[in-house]
C-alpha cells in the first residue's frame, strides 16, 4: 500500500501501520462527534500532534481538514434528506464562512493567534452556562428572522465564525451551533444540520489554503477522510433519531470538553 513508503518516523512499515490505525480510529470518533455537534477537532488534532510529533504543525491541521471536510460534507448531505434546510439563508452564509475562513488563514500568517489561547475557555465557559440557565434553548425550533434578514444574520455569523476558524479553530462548530440556537432561534437539531453546511465551507478554503502550501499528507488524508466519513453517518444517524434534546445534552458535553482541553493548553502547560 502507497503509505508504507511514507513511515514518519523511521519505524518502518509495522510503525507506519500502527500509525495509521491510531489516527483513523480518532478520525472516525471525530467525525462522529462533529456530525452531532461540531468539536471533532477536540479528538483529531490531539492524536495528530501525539502520533506524528515531529511534523510540522500546518501538515498535521492539513490532515485534520482533509478528513474533517468530507465527514461534515457527508452530514450536511444526511442532515438535508431529513431535516428542513433553509438553503435562501444558508447558501449565503455558507459563502460567507468561505470568505471568512480564508481572510483567517491569511491573517494568521501575519498576526499570532496565541492572544485567543486565554480568552477562548472563558468564552466557553460563558456559553455552557448560558446554554446550561436556558432549560428550554433550542428544544423548539422557531426561527426568529425572516426573507433576506435571516440570510443577513446568518451570513454575519458565517463570516465571524468562518475567521475564527481561519484564525484559530477551536469549537468552531459549536459556536456555529450555538448562535444559530441563540441569534436565529433554531432548534439544537436544525442548528447542527446548518452548522454542518458552514463548517463545510469553512473547512474548504483552509484545506485549499494547507493543500497550495504542500500541507497535506494525502496517502494518510485519504484514509483518515473515509474513518471520518464513517463516524459522521453513525453520528448523523444518531440525532436525527434521538432529536433536539439529544443534541443538546451533546452540545452540552462537548463544550464542557473543549473548556477542559483549552483550559489546560492556555494556563497549565
């Protein structure tokens, strides 16, 4: 197989499949969580730093948008054949998610994101209580914003999100899903659907970005890609079997995560 020759670290071909399981099966838990409720990146880039130490982080965030954007792709597609898509509001907002999420990439080469390591767990944690005060948030989806405000709105969040996600990354999805809940007046269900198609669009223009600048190991991108696309259906599946409040209770267990893992990365070690 073509990814034998590509052993990172010189342990030859029993190393290089070892790699290549350890990754795929956090691809595939990743896109599982992703496809309920966005933070897949809170499994993958973990197990992406640990196994391949020595690479170069852009490679690494390459392979984790490589896989990622294919298991969203196919959860935004699942989500679609069940749950009503308002593709008036989401099609421009998904533009602006590109838009947004390129201008990031761009500006983090120029200015260093390492000011939002200390800002973003604080920021989760005003999120999870809020969610957590609010018993009834997005149990009933009942869009609050209308025609061409609703497509306004939902665009100004894909473009601040979307370069967040450029710029920095983590939670992406889950601040898609909450604002949609929260500003638009989704339900968590028809939130995580949209945030899907968004998340697609943002994920697109970093991996263009990682892919011109040769930072995509595609012997293991397309692997990782096919696990991911396996955990998103599964996690697809799942909510749209168990509903809103599933989703929720999700969201919930998600962000209390991503609090953990950015609360230690940005002020103990």
């Amino acid at each position: 197989m073509p990814f034998l020759l590509w052993a990172s670290d010189g342990r030859g071909t029993i190393g290089a499949l070892m790699d290549l399981l350890i990754v795929s099966l956090a691809s595939l838990l990743a896109g599982f969580v992703d496809a309920i409720v966005g933070g897949g990146g809170l499994v993958l880039v973990p197990a992406l730093f640990a196994t391949f130490a020595h690479t170069h982080p852009a490679t690494l965030f390459g392979m984790n948008k490589s896989a990622g954007i294919c298991g969203t792709a196919f959860a935004a597609r699942q989500f679609a054949q069940r749950v009503e898509m308002r593709w008036a509001t989401l099609l421009p907002a998904a533009g602006a998610g590109f838009a947004g999420a390129f201008l990031g990439a761009w500006t983090v080469t120029r200015v260093s994101p390492d000011f939002l390591r200390r800002v973003l767990p604080l920021v989760l944690v005003a999120v999870l209580l809020y969610t957590l005060a609010r018993k009834e948030l997005g149990r009933h989806h009942a869009p609050r914003i209308q025609g061409r405000a609703e497509a306004w709105a939902a665009s100004a969040i894909g473009l601040a999100v979307g370069f967040y996600d450029g710029f920095f990354g983590p939670g992406t999805g889950s601040f898609f899903v909450f604002l949609f809940v929260r500003w638009l007046g989704y339900d968590f269900l028809h939130a995580s659907a949209s945030a899907k198609l968004l998340n697609t669009a943002t994920n697109l223009a970093a991996l263009i970005l990682f892919a011109a600048t040769g930072h995509v190991w595609w012997h293991y991108a397309a692997v990782l890609a096919a696990a991911n696309v396996v955990g998103s259906l599964a996690g697809t599946r799942l909510a749209l079997r168990h509903g809103a409040g599933f989703v929720r209770g999700f969201f919930i267990v998600v962000v209390g995560a991503l609090i953990l893992k950015t609360g230690y990365d940005a002020f103990l070690r």
